[in-house]
C-alpha cells in the first residue's frame, strides 16, 4: 500500500517541484492589477467545482483499492484470520465510498451546469454591452459589492445603469415561439411552465445599493436605473415596472432609446473612476513578484 502510494504521488510531487522551478525563473511583465471581466466570480467558482470534480474522480477509485490493499495486508501479512464481520465492514466502507464519491460527482455537475449557464448568459450580454463603448459608453462588468456582485454597470450621459443578467434554460416542447418567450405583467415573470419575480427584486436591490456606493464615493446624488437581462429569449411587456426587462440583443439600439438621468462629461468620468478602482482587484499571475521590482510605476 506504501509502495502504491509513492507511485501515486512522487510524480505528482516531481511535477510540482519543476513547476515551481521553472516559474521562478520567469516574472509577469504586467505592473497593475486587471479589470473583471464578465462573470469573473461564476468562472472562479466554475474552476473551483471543476478541480473538485477531479479530485473527487480520483479518489473513487483509489480509496477502495486501499480498502483491499488494506484488507489483504491483515490477512496474508498481519496475521488476521478472515470472517465474515471483517469482509462485511470493508466490502461496505468501499460501497460506502464509492456510492459517497458518485453523489458529489453528480451533485458538482449539477451544479456546474448550472453555474456554466449563468456564466454563458453573462459573457453573451457583456458582449452586446461592450458595443456601447463606441458610443462613449464606460462598461464594467461583475462589480464587486457588499457580499455580492453586480453582473454589468453602464455609464454614460444617459444615466447608469446596473444591469442583472438571468440565464434561464428553455423548455422542449416543441412549442415554437412559445416555449421562448417571457410575459411580464407588471409583478412576475411569465416563463413557459413557471413564474418568477425573484430576479426583479434582486436587480431593484442591487441599483439601490450601486447609486448609494456612487453617491457616497462621488460626493453626488447619483441615481442607478436596474435591467434585468434575459439572454436568448422573446420579451413580452404586458406591463411598465421601475426595472426594465431586455433580452440583451441589439444592445445600442435599446440603451439608446432608454434615457435615466442627463449626466455631465464630468460626472460621468467620476463615476467611472470610482467603478475602476472597485474593479480593478484581478491580479495576474506573478504579479506580486512583479509589484516588489516595480511598486513605483
């Protein structure tokens, strides 16, 4: 069982060695840290679940094959006589761990399904929201907040805008058109085969929380409009509410129509420059090796 296990991880310890070896011979040539990008938390944690995927995929196997290592080691080297209680409990811990393993597999890709769509739908909007950059749009995405994040925040003399992106799977009922459209009226999202009304609430907190952060930090009442974004599916407005409802597409054509509050070229750089620092927080790799050489630039 030793000699198994050095076989397992001498290589993997090897590996890590040289890793670390030959990085220390290279520096990031990068001095200042990096804006998010869209769905920058969703594709940490994406990593995250995946890496425990594949731990989780390794241990399957390993720990019953040590559970028999183990057992055969007692009977033929330890001197334990076999019985019927002494196979039940190992033949049962292995099933334990298999069956234990197996669950935190599916419940991950589950999950990660899950968390993919939403990081997806994030990308897709962002890209559309990039657009308004021509236009003199400043756009910044997964904004960092107290204890959650803002998907998307839009500043320019329009007004600003703190956008929430939902991605939401549709149906296979072969319904057409219908099984992709999405009635609002007024109080709750209609969706093929359920209603919800959670993200309008989320996305009405969120601006309320972003105009309070931006007042505070510019000195001036500013003023957040939310959006809830709905990537991929048909729009159907039976009723106004103080959160507008997009789907994303032809995003300068429709933040284009949408007007909030006039902001000066001024206040506009201001504001920008608060969500700049706030999101400029990734770190490249080796970045603090570099920030030690360089801290003055």
């Amino acid at each position: 069982m030793g000699s198994y296990l050095a076989l397992m991880f001498l290589p993997i310890g090897a590996i890590h060695l040289w890793r670390k070896r030959l990085e220390s011979k290279r520096r990031s040539p990068l001095n200042q840290m990096l804006l998010r990008g869209p769905g920058e938390s969703l594709r940490t944690e994406l990593d995250d679940m995946r890496l425990d995927v594949l731990m989780y995929a390794v241990m399957l196997p390993v720990i019953p094959l040590l559970v028999y290592a183990l057992h055969i080691s007692q009977s033929y080297l330890g001197g334990s006589s076999e019985s019927i209680l002494r196979i039940s409990v190992d033949v049962l811990f292995g099933l334990g761990t298999i069956i234990f393993f197996s669950f935190k597999i599916i419940t991950l890709f589950k999950q990660i399904n899950k968390f993919r769509l939403g990081y997806e739908g994030e990308v897709a909007i962002a890209q559309e929201l990039n657009q308004l950059m021509r236009l003199g749009a400043y756009v910044f995405h997964d904004v960092p907040a107290d204890g959650f994040n803002i998907d998307h925040v839009i500043v320019w003399p329009k007004g600003v805008f703190a956008v929430e992106t939902k991605g939401r799977m549709k149906s296979k009922r072969n319904g057409g058109a219908e099984d992709a459209k999405v009635v609002f009226d007024g109080q709750r999202l209609q969706f093929p085969g359920w209603s919800e009304s959670a993200p309008l609430d989320q996305a009405s907190r969120q601006a309320k929380w972003l105009a309070q952060w931006l007042s505070s930090a510019v000195g001036d009442k500013v003023e957040v409009k939310p959006v809830l974004a709905l990537p991929g599916w048909f729009v159907e407005l039976k009723a106004r509410s103080d959160v507008v409802i997009i789907n994303g597409r032809n995003a300068s054509g429709t933040f284009g129509k949408l007007f909030h509050t006039a902001l000066s070229e001024e206040m506009v750089k201001r504001i920008a420059h608060q969500l700049e620092q706030r999101c400029r927080d990734v770190a490249p790799k080796h970045f603090h090796k570099r920030a030690k050489i360089s801290s003055n630039t």
